[in-house]
C-alpha cells in the first residue's frame, strides 16, 4: 500500500497465536485494529478462563457433549438451540461439537467480507468487495457454503477529518445472503444471514471513537429515549450520502429493504435471521438486529408455535453497543447474542473502560445515579484466552478466533498472556510504569490521530 493510503492496518505479516507445541505458526489473512507493538510484557495464564461464564474444554470432551443431536445433520428441533432459543443453555460448558461448528462456519462468512475487500488504492474497486455477487463466496473458497449472496451493504460514516481531503462516501462493509434449497434440507430451515467486517478505513475509525451515547429513536411510533446506544456506531447505520441527490441510501434502509424483501419472498417457511459481524462488524449486527425486531419484521402470523422468527447475533471480538435500558430492551424482543470474545483484546472492553456493567450499582440491590450512562454487553459470553508477547495483534484477529475453535484439542494448553485491560489501566498508577507503558500510548495516540499505516 502507497503512503496515501488511508487504511489503519498493521503492516506486518502477522503470525497466529503461538501455542505450545507449535513447530510452525500459522499466517492471517485478515487482521484489523490498529492494536500495540510488543512491549516486552510476558507471563503466563491458563488458555481458557471461567469467570460465571462458560469455558472451552479439550476434543476429548467436546465430542461427547450431547447424544440428541444427529450425526449428519441437524434436525429441524435442535437448530433453534444451537441459534440461541434457550440462550445456550448446556451446550457451552463444554461446548457443543455442532455449536462449535456453527460458529465456526458463521465466523467464515464474516471473514469473507475481509478477504473480498479490496485494499489496493490503484485499483477501480478500491476499498469496496472485489468480486460480483454471483461469485464473492466462490472466489473466497467458500463455493460449498450453500449460500446465495443477494444484497451488497454500503455505509457511510457522518464524520469529517480535517487533515483530508476526500470526502466521506459509501464503503462496502458486507452482505446479505440466502440459504440455497439444499442447504435447507441440512440446515432444517431457511437462513437469512447478514454479515459484517470490522473497521477498516479513517473515517469507520473516527465513527468508532465517537463513544457518547444517545438514544436509537429507530422506532417512529415509539422513540423509547431510554434506549441509548454509541453514537458513531448509530452514525455509520443510519447516515446517507448526503453530497448528491443520487447519493447511497443509509446502511440501515438498504439491510431493512432487502431484509423485508426476503422475508415476504420465503413467507410461510422455517426462517431464522442470523446476524454475524467482527469488531465494529458486530455493533452494526446488533444495531441491525434490535432494529428489525422493534419494527417487528420478524412477526409471523404462525400464532400457534412461534409468533417471531428468531434473531440470533453471533459477535467476534466485539465492542459494547449501548446502555442497560438497551440491553433490557433486546431481552425483552427476545434477539439471541452469543459473545465469542478473546478476554485479552482490548476492543471487547471499549465503550465504557470505566463506565460499564460491573459499575452500576452494589450487590444488584442498588443503582447509581449514572447507571443509564454505563455501557452494557448483551448477551451469553463465551471466553477464549489467547496472546502471543510475538505478536500482540493477533489478540483482535478474527482468523485467530476461528483457528483456535478449529483446533479445541490447544485450548487446556499454557500459553503466554497478559491482561491488556489491566495494562491500560496500569497507565493510571503513575510515572513509574509511564516507560513500559509507552508503546500502547503510542499506539492510542496514533489511533486518535490517524496516522496512517503503511504496508510493504
């Protein structure tokens, strides 16, 4: 990449988390987030931790989870547990072999969105998907996924960087797809499934520091002002293209267009809305699936079995989206979050370093005065635990995540970690730690800044 570029991107060829064992590491193809250069910082911590959450357990233990599910596919009955029906209950202490598949599989689909997107500033298609509908999956490997892509998602960030020039416009950040007539017979339903990249470009970047809440007012008919979600996060969902009357429609009125599109085309099928996105990829997701399920898209007229079809969001790595009264409202429309989150990458911890859920009150008796005002994850976590002090960037991949779930047999191994909340914290204690320290402020500054970041 030019000097011109404006990609925050590291500019190393990344390593995969290094395990014990390991004879020769593992390359990414997808790495995003401008995250620190190794600081020298070492030490050692069990792969998986348990704290009132689940826990990945070894292959051995993995394969002998449940007998109720079949061995060659999955039955109409079981999909909805593993898309969150019961909030995963039992299937993630250990994890379930076919959830873990699931993940996996979902995890790819947003990981196609970075491996389409095209980086080369010489190109025509610069910083929007390389390749056409009909053949984005084949050209990524994904031929036999047996999905169909149906819609290309554009957003556009309400930001301005006064130190450039080029205006704000539409960026591809993802897609929507179908479940083929095959893939139904497998699957036991038809999947709607939307997914996300994470941030890649200056402007995604700025929409993503803009960490003030304000109410979502998606809902004409009823604001609810107590719902209150980031606001850059909301920005890049819902800003058009405002320089020209032929300008892009909002990311949020293309999904619910092609969303309400595909809904009254399979009408009166088993559906299910699946939601997948990677760093900010899954803010947009959860955004996206709080949206349809409070305009009730998602309403059916099956009054007998299931009146709504079920919205599940599977997040990777993902940041916090909005407040308690955001968070209580998803519950209450019934949208399924499953957080597959590395406990050592920073950005799962962003919004709310401060102000978040573990600071709302005492005991759960008693709420502070500023409860409204802390950030709230939503949904069920489930923990991995990876670092490398080689290659600190790996903790924020998304290939890193999906590699580790591939190889469950690692994750009871020691491999060498480090607390990066506790380290940015640590930056508070004074002067003493102001030297080992410097390099995650470095990398903050740059961030704010955006200084871009070459690549050879």
């Amino acid at each position: 990449m030019t000097s011109n570029s404006n990609v925050l991107i590291p500019s190393l060829n990344l390593n995969n988390a290094t395990f014990p064992g390991d004879k020769q590491p593992q390359s990414h193809s997808f790495v995003h987030g401008y995250l620190p250069k190794n600081s020298g910082f070492s030490s050692s911590r069990q792969s998986v931790i348990a704290n009132n959450s689940a826990v990945l357990k070894p292959a051995s233990m993995v394969t002998t989870t449940t007998s109720k599910t079949p061995s060659t596919c999955v039955s109409s009955h079981f999909w909805r547990e593993l898309q969150g029906s019961n909030d995963w209950e039992n299937l993630l202490e250990p994890l379930d072999p076919h959830l873990r598949k699931e993940i996996i599989r979902y995890g790819e689909f947003a990981g196609a969105c970075y491996k389409a997107f095209d980086l080369d500033p010489n190109s025509k298609r610069y910083w929007n998907c390389k390749y056409g509908k009909k053949s984005i999956l084949k050209e990524v490997g994904m031929e036999n996924s047996g999905y169909q892509v149906t819609k290309y998602i554009y957003a556009t960030p309400d930001v301005n960087i006064p130190t450039q020039n080029e205006a704000c416009c539409g960026r591809w950040i993802g897609y929507v797809a179908v479940s083929s007539d095959e893939a139904v017979k497998r699957l036991g339903r038809r999947d709607l499934l939307i997914t996300f990249r994470g941030t890649v470009t200056n402007h995604e970047w700025v929409a993503n520091l803009m960490s003030s809440l304000t109410p979502a007012r998606l809902d004409p008919h009823n604001p609810r002002p107590e719902v209150k979600v980031e606001s850059g996060f909301l920005s890049l969902y819902t800003s058009e293209e405002a320089d020209s009357k032929f300008g892009l429609e909002s990311c949020r009125q293309q999904l619910l267009s092609e969303v309400s599109r595909l809904l009254n085309k399979y009408k009166g099928e088993e559906l299910s809305i699946t939601l997948a996105g990677h760093s900010m990829g899954s803010s947009l997701a959860l955004l996206l699936a709080y949206d349809i399920s409070e305009l009730g898209l998602n309403k059916t007229n099956n009054s007998d079995k299931h009146d709504r079809i079920l919205v599940t969001v599977f997040s990777f790595g993902g940041p916090r989206v909005g407040n308690l009264g955001f968070k209580q409202r998803c519950e209450e429309l019934g949208i399924k979050v499953l957080r597959i989150v590395n406990v050592n990458d920073p950005i799962t911890k962003l919004p709310g370093v401060f102000l978040n859920e573990n600071l709302r009150g005492l005991g759960g008796t008693y709420e502070f005065p500023w409860s409204c005002s802390c950030y709230v994850h939503v949904g069920v976590e489930l923990p991995l635990d990876f670092f490398s002090v080689q290659n600190p960037y790996c903790v924020h991949d998304l290939e890193t995540y999906i590699n580790l779930l591939k190889r469950p047999e690692r994750l009871d191994d020691k491999i060498e970690g480090v607390d990066l909340l506790n380290r940015a914290m640590g930056m508070l204690l004074g002067a003493p730690f102001f030297y080992n320290y410097l390099p995650w402020i470095d990398a903050a500054i740059n961030m704010v800044d955006m200084v871009q970041s070459p690549r050879n």
